[in-house]
C-alpha cells in the first residue's frame, strides 16, 4: 500500500495546481489547499486504520526510552522537575565506579515535554495512586523496563499526542500533495516505528510541517510560533529559522520577517525562561555527548573494537569537537546555498535538514522520520524514480540500524512481562549475539550507506527546482 501510495504521488500533475509555489500562494490565500481537495470524511477509515495500527503495537517500545518516558510522568505526577532528577542522576553517575561521560542520559529535552504532558501526568498519578521512577544505574545490565510501563493508561495519555500528531502531519501532507501522499506518510514503516514504539518526534515534527505550511500560506506570525513551539520541544527546528528568515529576505518581505522572528523568539523565550539552567544542562549534554548512530562518527565504534588503546579521547574530544565544526560548516555552506541559488521551500527544506544530519555527530534512527514528509512531496512534484529511491532508502535503512542496533528483541520486552519468553533472551546485546566485530563492522556499514544516500539527496534536490 505504501509502495503504491509513492508510486502514484510521484506522477505529474498537469495544469496551475503543482505549478503553485511561494509566490502564488501568497497572491491566492486559497492556492494551497486548492492544490488537492481532501475530504476528511471519506478518508477517516484511513486516518482511523493508521491510529489503529500505533494502539496495537504501542505495547512494544524501546526499552530505554519508554524508561525514560516513565519516569517523566512519576516525576511530573508527583510535581518534581526532570530537570531535577537529570542533575542528581548525572552527580551520582560522576561518583560512580564506572561512570559515564558527567551526564546521566535522561530527560535531555527542552521544556517542551513538561508543559505537554504535565497534566496528563497527573491524572495518571491521580488514577494509579503512588508510583515509584525505575533508573538504569551505572554498571547495571542492560535495561529492562518495569512491569509499570505496560500500565495502558500511561501508554495511551503518553502516546495519544504522538499519534495525534502524526494524523495531523498526514493532513498537513494531503493537502500538499494529495491523498496518496498523505498514506505514504500515515503508513510509511519508519514513522510507524518510531511513533508506536519509540519516541515523540511526530510532534514536533507536526510544528515543521506546520510552519513549512503556513509560510506557503502566507501566515509568518503563526508559522514562527509553530518552529518555535517545535524548538521548545526539540532542538533541531532551530536550524530551520535562517532558512525561512533567508526565504523572506530574498523576497524583500521585511514585515513578514519580523513577524516570524518576533513570534519565534517570543515563543521560545517564554517557554524556556523558568527553566534555563535545566535547559543549560542539557545543551551541555548534547554538546560534549560522543557522536555515532547514522553518520560517520559510527566508525569511531569499529575502531574501539579492533585496537586495545585507549579511546577515550575519541568520545570526550574528537568526536564533539570533529562534531560541532561539521555542523556549523555544513549548515553555513547550506545557508550560503540558499542565498546564491534560489531554492524552491521544499528543496531548501530537504537540503538544509539532509545537511544537519549529514554535520551531526549523532544522528539516532528516529531523527530520521524529520525527512519523511518533505521526500513524499519532492516525489508528488516531480516523476522520479530517483526520488522514490531516496523516500524508500531514507525508510529502510534507519529500520534496519534499529534492528541491529537496538536490537530487534530489546522491543519484545512486554513478552517477558507476560510470560511468553524469557527475559534472558530479550535482553542480550546485539553484540553478544552476533560478535563485537561484526556488530561494529555491520553498523559502520549501514551508516556509510546512509550517509552516502543524504550525500545524494543533496546532490539532487541542491541542482532542481521545485513548486512549493
């Protein structure tokens, strides 16, 4: 379904509909939305189907994010800051035999979260009664999650805004590039992953979705506080600002410019004001965390495996420092891109997000779905198989990492719980399955294929020119 849903969003459209762009959206407020005419009536089986599918398979999560999400809401319910127990937990982390790199890797989020699922929390605490927060302490075993993460209370208050999310996302799709566009995201196997079973990107990746659409639009004040919303969330809606910020300047459109930057700036500073040295914290995690995941820093790894000098100059220095300069070159030469060349919206989107990944020192599975919208509409623009290569390679080879990576069985925790497997079998490293070498040498492997296909990406989408 999904293969057909891209398949046919790919095809041309003929006449003034896909040729709307920037400019004519502006001179027909109406324009976007005329460019397909989407009937949430007739499509609710669809939308309903996709919320069906995340409730069936919400039981299976990451076993040490869905941790960390627990003990979110037993810190919220009980009316304790996460920023709190992060510094506590790093503290003792230091003290610790085998400690790990000065922080403690939990609640390593802007306020976001706090304010979005604070009250849903304490209705959880109201309706469970005492709850006790279940912490992987230093020197543990691998983490498997308590028995209270299966409570379906808190898997339906805390994943009932991700999958909400994620209609609206599939909406937001539609109207851009039709309804095959909007199954392709609502069914695409990544997002449905990441959605059900890990973490809560969907929302914020709604507010990008959003504010791409809104600038279509017309609407910069609102588009502003959408990224900036999604920044309070996350960090990475961040580099999406000089990207529009370019796109009003290029256009001569100073009002439009201080309305989006004014609502940006005022959204995040209200949000993240009581909570700045929390959120000073955790800029300092990011920053001196060691790099890895999908990007080349992953190689780092293998090395570790085949000598037996020591490396912890690779994880404090070379790879936060190796990091932090790629990324900064990487966004400035995309910027510089943007100023020279003209993009449309959309190319400018995908390049610019392919090139944070490609700067990043740590680009985790689930980032990944960041993309997944904006491929979808780069295929209903334009006939391409190349472009279809991309949508399904940025897909499949984030899963696979995950398999290998996480692994697979560490998302089959709940079968413990129930009584259907042993624990020991679901708990064991990759890596112990496998071989430490070869483990090391199949995630270097997935991570260069990765990197080689945003290295295309860029290539691509950095030489056309789109509508929207």
């Amino acid at each position: 379904m999904v293969r057909e849903a891209v398949k046919h969003a790919s095809r041309p459209r003929s006449g003034p509909r896909m040729r709307l762009g920037y400019e004519e959206a502006e001179s027909h407020p109406q324009g976007i939305s005329r460019i397909h005419q989407i009937s949430l009536s007739s499509l609710w089986p669809w939308l309903l189907l996709a919320v069906l599918i995340r409730y069936a398979l919400m039981w299976f999560n990451h076993p040490w994010d869905i941790t960390t999400f627990y003990n979110m809401f037993v810190n919220l319910s009980q009316g304790v800051s996460p920023y709190v127990e992060f510094d506590a937990l790093s503290r003792l982390s230091l003290t610790s035999t085998n400690h790990w790199v000065l922080y403690y890797e939990y609640f390593a989020y802007p306020p976001g979260l706090i304010y979005l699922y604070y009250v849903p929390a304490q209705v959880w605490g109201y309706l469970t009664g005492p709850v006790t927060a279940h912490w992987l302490l230093p020197g543990l075993p691998y983490v498997i999650p308590p028995t209270e993460v299966l409570n379906p209370v808190f898997q339906a208050l805390f994943k009932m805004p991700i999958f909400m999310a994620d209609v609206g996302i599939g909406v937001l799709v539609g109207k851009l590039g039709g309804r095959r566009a909007m199954l392709a995201y609502l069914f695409n196997p990544l997002v449905i992953l990441v959605s059900a079973s890990w973490t809560f990107e969907a929302i914020p990746l709604l507010c990008v979705v959003a504010a791409y659409f809104l600038v279509l639009r017309g609407r910069p004040a609102l588009a502003g506080l959408a990224l900036g919303f999604g920044t309070v969330l996350k960090i990475y809606p961040v580099v999406l600002v000089p990207l529009i910020a370019i796109e009003y300047l290029r256009r001569r459109h100073s009002k439009k410019l201080w309305q989006f930057m004014l609502s940006f700036v005022l959204m995040v500073t209200v949000a993240i004001a009581p909570w700045w040295e929390g959120v000073g914290n955790v800029l300092q995690f990011h920053a001196l965390r060691r790099g890895g995941g999908l990007t080349l820093h992953q190689i780092a790894y293998l090395y570790e495996t085949l000598t037996t000098e020591p490396v912890l100059w690779i994880q404090a220095v070379l790879s936060p420092g190796v990091g932090a300069i790629t990324l900064i070159l990487g966004l400035s030469l995309s910027y510089l891109w943007m100023l020279r060349k003209q993009p449309s919206m959309l190319n400018a989107f995908i390049v610019v997000i392919s090139v944070f990944f490609l700067g990043s020192k740590l680009v985790n599975e689930q980032f990944v779905v960041w993309l997944i919208p904006f491929l979808i509409l780069g295929a209903v623009v334009a006939k391409s198989r190349e472009r279809r290569r991309f949508y399904w390679l940025v897909t499949a080879v984030p899963v696979i990492f995950a398999a290998v990576n996480v692994p697979v069985t560490g998302f089959l925790y709940p079968l413990g719980h129930w009584g259907m497997v042993a624990f020991e079998s679901l708990s064991m490293p990759s890596e112990a399955m496998i071989g430490t070498t070869a483990h090391a040498m199949a995630l270097s492997a997935i991570a260069m294929v990765f990197v080689f296909t945003l290295i295309l990406i860029v290539r691509h989408y950095g030489r056309t020119v789109d509508a929207l």
